[in-house]
C-alpha cells in the first residue's frame, strides 16, 4: 500500500497513455476507461474462435511513492542482468511479460485473451472494483469484456511460483473520546489517551491470542493483527478529548471481514474497556482460496513453468492482490509473475531481465495451448 497523494503527476496517467499508444501501434483493439479522475483502466483484446474461453491478464499501472530510494527511480538502468528503478518488480517486469505475450498470440493463436492494465492497485484496488463490477452493472461496460472471463492470471512478483491462496486485508481506525480540560486540573477531564492506553495494550494480547482463536493456514500461515498509527491530543497542557489508533488485520483463507471485525469488537467489548468506535478504512482486500475451478489451470501453468524453473510450486503468499478480487467475482485466478516480493516497494527495487523473459514464454504458451483451461491439455 502506498501513502496517500495527490495530483496527476502522482497518478498512472503517463503509463495509461503509453500503453494506449503501444497498442494503437500494434493495430490492438484497445479500450481506456476513466474509473477516477485522472486514473484509468486500459483493456485490450484479442478475440478468438467462437466459444473459446476468456482469460484475462492483468497487471497493475501504479507503483508506491519513492520515497526514501536509494537509487534514481526513474531512470531505469540496466546493470548485471537486472533493470533497476521504482516499478521495475512491482510489477512492470510482470506487465512486460504480460504484454510480449499477449502480443505474441495477436498474431497466431485461437484463444480469446483480454489484457486489463488496471489502476489503483496499490492504495484502493478502484481499478478492478469498477472492472468487476461493470459485468453485474448496466453501467460502465466494458466494450472489450463486458462479461466475466473464464479465468485470470494476476501479476505480481512471485518468484515464477504460482499463487493459488493469499491472506487478505481489513483495516479499522478506532477512537475514544474523553473530555478535555486544562491540565493543571486533570480531573476535571477524561483523558481519551488513558482510555486508548488500555484498549492498546488489549489490543496486543487479542494479536497474541489470535493463532488460537484462528487455525493456521497451510500455506498462508497465520493470522495477524498490528497496530500502526496512533494520534491524540492537541497540546501538553490540554487533556486530551480525542484519541485514534489505526489496526491492520491480516485475514486467513476461510475467513471472513465481517467475521474478523464481530470477533474483535466483541472481545475488546468483553473486557469491559471504555466506549469506542471502529470504523473501516481504506480497501478490504479478501483472501485468496484455491478451487476447483482454479486447479486445471494452475495445473496447466505450473507444468509450463517447471519446464523453465523446476523447483517452482503452487504457494500461499502473505500479500493481498486482485486475485481475490476477481474470485469474488465468480472469476478463477491465480498469481504469477517474475521477480520476488522482497524487492517490491524496496529502497533499491529491480527485476531479473531473465525472468521476464521467462515469464513472457511461460505466459505465451500458456495462452497458445488449445483447450488450457481442460485438464487433457496438460501434457500438450
Ligand atoms: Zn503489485
């Protein structure tokens, strides 16, 4: 997730108008739908024999903030085997394999394959919202996927694993109220902090209890909780009226965000704390399950990749994507790209030019198999 900016230089519309011409170039039907001011999808389609299935790529445009790099993030320098600048894993490498292959079968294949440049991955995920959404809507269709696809592969960096559970996200910010008074007479206040301190302090033992209160995931692991931001008061000599505290959940496959959110305000209600309010922030993200509908392609993929990187495997990974997203939209997906989470958001972020490639000629097979979505393919 990326701090909150704004103004158009902070937002994809560079990327949105690059893509849109490189299509154009390639005499692609493309499509640009503005979700946001400023922020846009861009779709393009490759339209297939009459009833063959839909899979779509997609690939996020934004990145996070620069801040604090330690290398020049745009400038996009090329030193041993790696392309070095903000975006390079996450998830331009990704986009680019997506992009060469999906170029590639414009050409010479028979699937129908649409490439969806989405917006807004980072912070909100208003990009797929407004995509998923639009195939349950009269409004806002899509001209080049109108209607939900048979399958997606999502790109974000995974090693050249495929992904097939993740954890999702919930976040809450939580305030109490007290009374402020002048603070050489405390106690004609009610100090909000004091209130916090003691739902803070709860709140830590709840994130300590929570692998007993939640079954460990195989292979997402557990589930997790951490209080990241807290604001209160206004001045030393004023007790303070108003305290805020700002909590990340991390949910597991099986989980649910209303459930995850019941569990927690009743607990902190049953210890008998003082009043507060708990409202969501931000994008829920849901967690990723694998299924049935999910499992032939996955199959199919990962046979492709092992053909380039043997060791890989289908995993869990503790990020949230649009992967879920999609899943909720009755959409099969995975997770697959090159390059690793470690270097996604990092201080001197790159990519391996050897894994894209790679992924570029898994992801250009994959969309040239006939029938891939049906388990017979596999060993074509
Ligand atoms: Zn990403």
């Amino acid at each position: 997730m990326g701090a909150k900016r704004s103004g158009a230089e902070f937002l994809e519309a560079g990327v949105s108008k690059f893509l849109m011409n490189w299509f154009q170039e390639r005499d692609i039907a493309c499509e640009y739908q503005e979700v946001a001011p400023g922020r846009a999808n861009v779709l393009a389609r490759r339209q297939g024999a009459v009833g063959s299935p839909t899979i779509l790529l997609d690939a996020h445009q934004d990145t996070v903030p620069v801040d604090g790099m330690t290398i020049s993030p745009f400038d996009p320098v090329v030193a041993n085997g790696r392309v070095h600048g903000r975006g390079s894993c996450d998830v331009k490498g990704g986009m680019a394999a997506m992009l060469a292959a999906f170029s590639a079968i414009v050409r010479d294949s028979t699937a129908t394959v649409v490439m969806a440049c989405t917006c807004d991955e980072e912070l909100g995920q208003l990009g797929v919202r407004h995509l998923t959404s639009s195939w349950s809507s009269n409004e806002s269709k899509y001209q080049l996927l109108p209607s939900a696809p048979d399958f997606a592969i999502v790109a974000e960096p995974t090693d050249l694993n495929v992904v097939t559970s993740h954890k999702g996200t919930i976040r809450w910010a939580l305030t109490t109220r007290g009374v402020s008074a002048h603070s050489s007479s405390p106690q004609q206040g009610e100090n909000a902090i004091y209130h916090m301190a003691r739902i803070v302090r709860l709140l830590r033992q709840y994130s300590l209890e929570l692998s007993q209160r939640v079954a460990a995931h195989d292979p997402c692991g557990t589930a997790s909780l951490s209080v990241g931001v807290i604001h209160g008061g206004t001045s030393v000599n004023i007790v303070p009226d108003h305290c805020e505290i700002q909590i990340d959940r991390r949910l597991l496959p099986g989980e649910t965000p209303d459930d995850a959110e019941q569990d927690l305000q009743n607990w902190l209600r049953d210890q008998d704390v003082h009043p507060f309010t708990m409202i969501r922030i931000g994008c829920t993200g849901l967690p990723l399950s694998p299924t049935a509908a999910s499992a032939i392609p996955a199959t199919q993929l990962l046979t492709m990749i092992k053909r380039h990187q043997p060791k890989s495997k289908a995993i869990g990974v503790p990020f949230c994507t649009h992967a879920s997203t999609y899943a909720a939209a009755g959409v099969p997906a995975v997770v697959f790209g090159p390059g690793s989470i470690r270097n996604a958001h990092s201080a001197d972020e790159s990519i391996s030019i050897d894994e894209v490639r790679h992924a570029a000629a898994i992801l250009e097979q994959f969309l040239n198999t006939d029938n891939v979505l049906q388990p017979e393919s596999a060993s074509a």
